[in-house]
C-alpha cells in the first residue's frame, strides 16, 4: 500500500474505493471522498483534501492551476487555505483563460504576474503558451487543478487542464485534480462530437459538446484513451455528496462567476444554448447584458413573430419571450428561458436559432461571417457539418438526430471513467 493511501486509512470505512494503475483504465487513481468525517451536503475536492491533513502533499513541492472560482465550500480560496498549511509547501500557481481574478474578457491573452495574496508567481496558461512549460514545472514536484468547469466542450478550462496533463506527464510530474460539480449535471449528453480536424483549445478533447462529465472524470478519460499525447501519473480526489442528477442549486454551494459572461449558476446552460451560435457574426445572444447568451436576434427580426414561431415548436421545458435590443440597432428577436430539469437537447437549440435566423434575415450568418471566423464557428461545433447539413436542405431535426448513434457510444465508453452515481 501506498504512503498515500495509507494516510487516509481513517476515511477507509466509509467511502468505497476504486483504484487503477495511472496508465490504465480509468486512468488514474481515486482517492478516498472523506466519509463521516466531513459531514452532510456536497464537499469539493478541496475540501476532502483538506479533510485528509493534506496527506497527499507531504513532502511535496506543490503547484496549483486556479483562479477565483478556486474556493472550498467554506468560500476560502484554495491558494491561501494551501499556502497557510503548515504541511503544504505551495511553490507556483498557474493561470487559465480570463486570469487569476477572472476579469479579463474571452480570447484575451493574459501575462505572467506575481499573486498579491501569496506572493508567488502565477504563470499565464493562456497567452504565448497554452501548456506549462518544463521550465515553469522545473519547481514543482505536483501539479494540482482546481477550476469550476461548466460543462460544455468549447470553454477552455478543461483544455487548459488536459495540456497541463500533457505536460507533466512529459516532465516527470505528478498530477492532482481537485473535483468539482457539473454545474448542468452529469445525466445529460448532448450534442455533436468532434472531429479530428477541428481539435483546438476551444475543443481538445473528443466528447459531446455537452459531455455530462466532471473534470475529475474527464482527466481519467483522458489520460486512458490517450487524448493527452504522454500520460501522466494522475490522482483525483473525489468529492463527497455530489451526484450525477445535481444541478448547482441542489449542491446549496455559493456559484463564483466562472468567466465575464457566466455570471451565474444557470449561465452554463445557456451557454451550451447559444454559445456556438455566438461565434457566428451578425447575431445578437446578449453578451453586454446582464443576461449573457439568455437571448437569440439578428438584424431586422421581427421579435413578435420570430418569438411566436419558436413557441410553436413546443420545445419542452423552453419559452421565449420578444425583445429589442437597446445595444445592437435594428437587431430583435426572443429572450429564452430554459427549464435546467428540461430533456431537450440544449446543444441543439443552436442549430434551431441557427436556422430560424437564416430563414429571416437578408444574408444567412454563414454568408455574414468571415472565413477565419468560421474557421472558429467549425472548432465550436466540431466539424463544417452544421452548415453543410442547413445549407444542403436539412432540417434542425434532421442534423440533431444525427448525433445520436455517436451519444449512445459515447455514454457507453465513459462508463468505466464516471465516479459518481
């Protein structure tokens, strides 16, 4: 038996445990979720960690992945509670997308800069480099990641974590992910899958737009199918008390605004809603309000009837209501509003917007939108079958139903990665 797991011995009887080697199936090993000790509701990652005495990090030169959505369910940044145990000899922070307040606006790059709470140096994952450099590891002995995902295949934070895999497995470090919730749960799959061609960082890995999974699941998928190029000795310390039918509200967690525009719980859903739409020109999904990706327009829409032909369709779970937009003129259409519990398939919800804009507008978005723009509409999306399928004459139906045969092998294939029930 390992140091490590000898040192959560006293969490032993109440949680099951599943281990593997870190090269095979499921990918790595699962800690222990802490048991009793750390009492009712939904406890993160971190907070098992902690609960452990930081066993784990013994020894350890510790490097940390993180932003502001890096918090225990206590509200305290995980940086400081690391950095402030005795036990725990925190050396370096890394930084994804946004930075480490998380202010900064999509796409933007971001520098290197020292972190004013624990003086240490936080190293940009998203400017000149994408993936940690050995010369940025060369401190470290561990690597931990603690980032609130949301859930949809096209925001970066999971591509950020994967490279970070990558990395250390090609520099002889550790791996570690703190886990956290889905906040649009782990029961729904839904959208299509990603073709070789368009892997990005805005795609890195391929699962469904919609994959259902925790970063914790996905760093296991990943590293036993080999989707980080070298494999990496990855450990996942689970949480305790979450389950695959949660949505954020039943955690009873305090949601911290991911990025500019997910500002709340519910936002990641929308996203999945309109955010492939979004990277389209000549649209209007809100970004600006105070309800980013909640809203579906184009130019010289008529908001009544474009808002009562989306009623008609009887979407379940999905209403829509007319607006005008007060910052884009002459730009109209619906504000949405979505049933988190609802079954329809919120991924397809794009193609729909998609092509009931197409049918209303004097220039298709596709003719509006420039090549190296599309080329980023095709890397959301996964392939140019989007445009290809609306373009040749197939209805949204039609495109939506020929995902399916890919979700049912996929939820199939990631069976033997899911944690949690």
């Amino acid at each position: 038996m390992s140091r490590f797991h000898k040192a959560f011995l006293p969490f032993l009887p109440c949680v099951a445990i599943l281990l593997s080697g870190c090269f095979g199936e499921p990918g790595g090993t699962i800690a222990p979720s802490g048991g009793s000790s750390l009492g009712g509701g939904v406890h993160l990652g971190i907070d098992v960690l902690e609960a452990s005495g930081f066993a784990a990090l013994k020894g350890k030169r510790v490097g940390l992945i993180t932003n502001q959505t890096s918090v225990n369910r206590r509200g305290q940044k995980t940086r400081l509670v690391l950095k402030q145990a005795p036990q725990v000899n925190l050396v370096a922070l890394y930084v994804p997308e946004h930075g480490l307040d998380g202010t900064e606006k999509a796409a933007v790059h971001i520098s290197n800069r020292r972190d004013p709470l624990t003086g240490l140096t936080a190293y940009s994952l998203y400017g000149p480099t994408r993936k940690p450099t050995p010369a940025m590891l060369a401190g470290i002995d561990i690597l931990l990641f603690d980032l609130q995902d949301i859930g949809s295949r096209s925001y970066t934070y999971i591509s950020t974590m994967v490279r970070a895999m990558e990395a250390c497995g090609e520099n002889g470090k550790e791996f570690m992910v703190l886990d956290r919730p889905n906040p649009i749960g782990g029961l729904r799959v839904q959208g299509p899958g990603l073709e070789q061609r368009w892997i990005s960082f805005v795609g890195q890995i391929p699962v469904p737009y919609v994959h259902g999974m925790t970063a914790g699941e996905l760093a296991q998928m990943s590293n036993a199918r080999g989707w980080n190029a070298r494999r990496c000795q990855l450990t996942v310390i689970p949480m305790k008390g979450w389950s695959r039918a949660m949505m954020w509200e039943d955690t009873h967690l305090r949601w911290v605004p991911t990025s500019p525009n997910i500002p709340g719980s519910r936002s990641p859903l929308y996203y999945a809603a309109t955010g492939i739409l979004g990277s389209l020109d000549g649209c209007d999904i809100g970004i600006g309000t105070n309800a980013p990706f909640e809203y579906v327009g184009g130019p010289g829409v008529n908001a009544v009837e474009f808002t009562k032909a989306l009623n008609s369709l009887n979407l379940t779970g999905v209403r829509f209501s007319p607006y005008q937009s007060s910052r884009k003129a002459g730009f109209a259409g619906s504000r949405i509003q979505i049933d988190p519990r609802s079954p329809v398939d919120i991924v397809g919800l794009n193609v729909i917007f998609i092509d009931a804009l197409n049918r209303r507008i004097s220039k298709d978005l596709f003719a509006r939108t420039s090549s190296s723009t599309k080329d980023i509409f095709y890397k959301c999306y996964g392939s140019t079958g989007l445009e290809t399928g609306l373009r040749g004459g197939k209805s949204p139906q039609a495109i939506i139903g020929s995902w399916q045969n890919y979700l049912a092998g996929f939820q199939k294939s990631r069976q033997s990665y899911l944690i949690y029930r």
